[in-house]
C-alpha cells in the first residue's frame, strides 16, 4: 500500500458490515465461502457505480447499445467459445494438509498446518502433480437430472451479446463500430478465494463488445484503453493508484491478440480492475461454426461483407466497488476525536444529504422532515434525529455522505439552516429555499479526492 495511507482490508470488511454495505452471506449458518451480501449502502452504491457506467456506455455516446441477456444459455455457446475444454485452472492437491490449490497461486497460498507455509516449501508437503478443473458451474434443465440436460451457469457476460449479434444488427440500425453493453451476474468456481469481494464465486460484471472493421481494430483498442481510463479517474480513483498493464504474450487469453489490464493499487497490491482485449474475430467465427448462421456484416450499399473483430472493456462491479472504498477510506482527528470518513465521489456516495435537526423539539423535527421530503425529491436523501449531533455527522461520514444540512433555532426564525460538507468541514448558513439547487450545483461541479493533497 502506498505510504501513509491508512487503509487495510481488515478496516474495509469491518466498515462495510458495521455500516451495512456488505455482509458475508449465510451467515447464521457460518458463511459460505467468497459469497457476500450487499445490505443497503451497498446497494446504493453498487446501484451508482452502474448507472456511471451505464450512464458513460448509453448517455453520452450514440455509438453502443444495451442488452440483458439470459444466465443459461444453450450449451453449445460454451463449446464454441472455448470454455467447456479452456476455462480450467491448474490445481495441485497436498497429500498432507489435504488441501487443493491453484498451481500459479502457491506463493501466495496458505497451507493447511501450523504454522501455515506456502504449499510445497516445507519437506512434509506431499503436492500432486497438477490437474486441469473447469470453473464453470455445472447444472441440469429439466426435470429428470439423468435425463436432462447440462447447462452451466455463465462465467463471464459476454457471450451473450456475441449470440445477439444478428439480432442487434436487424433491429439497431448500427453498423461497425458500434458496441453492444451488458451488466449482470457471472459464476466462477473459483479455488483460490478470500481478499473479500475482490474474489467471488458469484459476481456481477460491466462488459461491452465493440465490433469494428477490422482494419481499425488497433485504433479502436486504443481508444477504449484511454475512455475507460478516464472512467475511472473521473469518479475519483486517484491517478497514482492506476495504472495500465499490457499482458506479456504468455498471458493472453486463447482468443485475444492484445489485453491491457487496468490495475488498481489494493491493499493487496497492484490487482486488476478491468481486462481491455482485442479478442479479434474468435468469437463471431466460432458461434458461427457451431450455429452454422452467418454472423457478419454485409454493407449493403457496397456490397462489402466482412466478420468485425471485437474490443472488448470487462469490468467487474464488484471490484469497482472494492477500489472505490479503498481509495476513499480515511481517518482525521476533528476536535480530538478520531473519524473515519469515505471521502466517496459525490456521484457515487450512497447518501448524498443527511437533514438532522439539532434537538428533538422545538419544531426542529417537523421542519428538517419538511426540507427531507423536498431534497428527496432531487436526490438519495436521509433523515436522522437520533442521538448527539457530533455522533450523527460521524454516522454520515462512515457512510461517505458528502452533505448534512442542520436545522436549528436559527432555522425556525429565518428558515436559514447550516450545510457542512464531509471533506473540508466547512457548514455554511443558506436558505432553505436555495438548498436543492445548492446540492445539485455541487453534485456537477468536478470533484478531487483530498487524499491527492492541495
Ligand atoms: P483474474 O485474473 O483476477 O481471475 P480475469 O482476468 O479472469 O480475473 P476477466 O475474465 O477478464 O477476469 O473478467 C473481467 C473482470 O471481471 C475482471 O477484471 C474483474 O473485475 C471481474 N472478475 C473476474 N473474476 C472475478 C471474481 N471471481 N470475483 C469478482 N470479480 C471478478
């Protein structure tokens, strides 16, 4: 981790369950491993996360459209992108610890005895020789299993937009380039899990494909390398803890011709947030062997025909979120006692406005209830009147909120109130009148994480 960042793991998973953004699943039955909860402020965040995608995919662009496609599909679909036979990790079994583990993650794995070792550095490790296991989650249609058949539960989004190519070219009117986008669920049986959600077995990804001539394939790589940069450090990742990383030829994928892998600075180390590859004309040319459909473009005004070849940005929403808290967890001193804050984007804080009266009498309630009502109309509002106002502000930062607007006995004179913002500290008075476009001017201003300094 960077010097002088306060932030580990630890103070991440506890924040987020004392706060309710995210709780390991199955809890009261002890857990079950690398799956997780999203409570309420993890939905909301998630929720924010994926409209900026959305929002950067759709809204600001003409040149992508949306789709939301099955998690099962025919299981043909996985023969022909290569998964049934490739999409396997090499595992070793310890005949000792009785514990299995990925053969590229043994120095990174911890043995099964105590003191725990790395698999293999010990003389009583006994490791098999490695064996090859498929991560796809493996199911039955139908009602019979023997007489069923298997399907599996897609490992990756992205399959399902190579098999609406056809449609997408009939009712779209785009012609290449253009990009088809998706956000949904993805499976993995993954071997080496932990690391919180950076790691999951069920997981939600933000795919695009982007079908280009392929002439301008290269052209276009680069493009989406530098939009999906910017993505990132729009929504406030600092620069510094990004950075872009071509894969050496030995780690690209069966398909791809060139990946980058956006990584992001975790407390883990550097770890990808993002794979960018140009996966060529692989995918179109396979579903077409196996469905035996043409699936290519035909120009009709020169009567040009040709198989695009595919960018393709991978995100996964879960790791954003990761990267988003990590880079926005912070502690400070305010009049000598220790806060945590989420110094969040405003765009993506869960909470935009916290309204708390100072006293639970007075009116203050019944006009802080009124202002709450009306700034919930604009934005991702909250009301709180229980316990100390200094407890409430600290609540609101552990949660990133970027605004509290406090009503007071000035308030109920001059319908003034104070509005204090989490990073500076600053509280200003302001009518009440002014404060929903106050916030919302705030919410489009261009925003920097403290944490880069002056
Ligand atoms: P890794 O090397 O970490 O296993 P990958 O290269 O297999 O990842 P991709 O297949 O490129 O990942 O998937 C695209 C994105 O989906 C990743 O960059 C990551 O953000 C997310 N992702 C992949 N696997 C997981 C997982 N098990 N849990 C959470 N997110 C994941």
């Amino acid at each position: 981790m960077a010097e002088g960042d306060v932030v580990t793991m630890d103070k991440i998973v506890s924040l987020c369950k004392r706060r309710g953004f995210v709780f390991p699943s199955s809890e009261i039955y002890g857990g079950l491993g690398s799956s997780y909860d999203y409570g309420h402020y993890g939905v909301l965040l998630k929720n924010n996360v994926r409209n900026q995608w959305w929002r950067s995919m759709l809204q600001e662009r003409d040149d992508v459209v949306a789709l939301d496609s099955a998690i099962i599909q025919h299981p043909r679909t996985w023969e022909a992108s290569g998964h049934l036979a490739g999409f396997t990790d090499p595992l070793v079994d310890c005949r000792t610890c009785k514990l299995r583990f990925r053969e590229d993650h043994l120095a990174q794995s911890a043995c099964g005895r105590k003191p725990s070792k790395h698999p293999g550095e010990t003389p009583e490790c006994d490791l098999t020789e490695a064996r090859d296991f498929n991560l796809m989650f493996q199911t039955t249609i139908g009602p019979v299993q023997e007489e069923g058949s298997t399907v599996y539960l897609r490992p990756e989004t992205a399959q399902g937009i190579f098999l609406n190519f056809k449609n997408y070219l009939q009712f779209s009117r785009k012609k290449p380039p253009f990009g088809i986008a998706q956000i949904g669920k993805s499976f993995r049986n993954e071997i080496t899990t932990g690391n919180f959600i950076f790691r999951m077995r069920e997981f939600e990804q933000m795919e695009m494909e982007f079908f280009v001539p392929p002439a301008e394939a290269q052209q276009w790589h680069q493009h989406w390398l530098s939009e999906r940069m910017n993505w990132w450090t729009t929504l406030g990742l600092r620069p510094d803890h990004l950075r872009l990383r071509p894969h050496d030829a030995d780690e690209l994928s069966h398909y791809s011709s060139a990946t980058s892998d956006v990584e992001y600075l975790f407390p883990i180390g550097w770890s990808e947030l993002e794979g960018i590859a140009n996966r060529g004309n692989f995918d179109l040319t396979q579903h077409a062997e196996f469905s035996g459909q043409k699936l290519e473009y035909v120009d009709t005004a020169t009567g040009d025909r040709y198989i695009p070849h595919v960018i393709e940005p991978a995100a996964g929403v879960d790791r954003a979120m990761l990267a988003f808290l990590v880079d926005a967890y912070d502690e400070d001193e305010i009049e000598g006692e220790q806060r945590t804050v989420l110094r969040l984007h405003p765009t993506i804080a869960p909470v935009k406005v916290a309204v708390l009266p100072l006293v639970r009498k007075d009116g203050q309630p019944e006009l802080a209830t009124e202002i709450f009502r009306d700034l919930r109309e604009r934005v991702q509002a909250e009301y709180d009147e229980g316990g100390a106002i200094g407890r409430r502000y600290r609540r609101q930062d552990e949660i990133g909120t970027p605004w509290a607007v406090t009503v007071d006995h000035q308030s109920l004179e001059d319908r003034t109130v104070t509005l204090r913002d989490r990073d500076s500290l600053t509280q200003v008075r302001i009518h009440i009148d002014e404060l929903g476009e106050e916030i919302e001017n705030r919410l489009r201003h261009p925003w920097r994480s403290p944490k880069l300094g002056a």
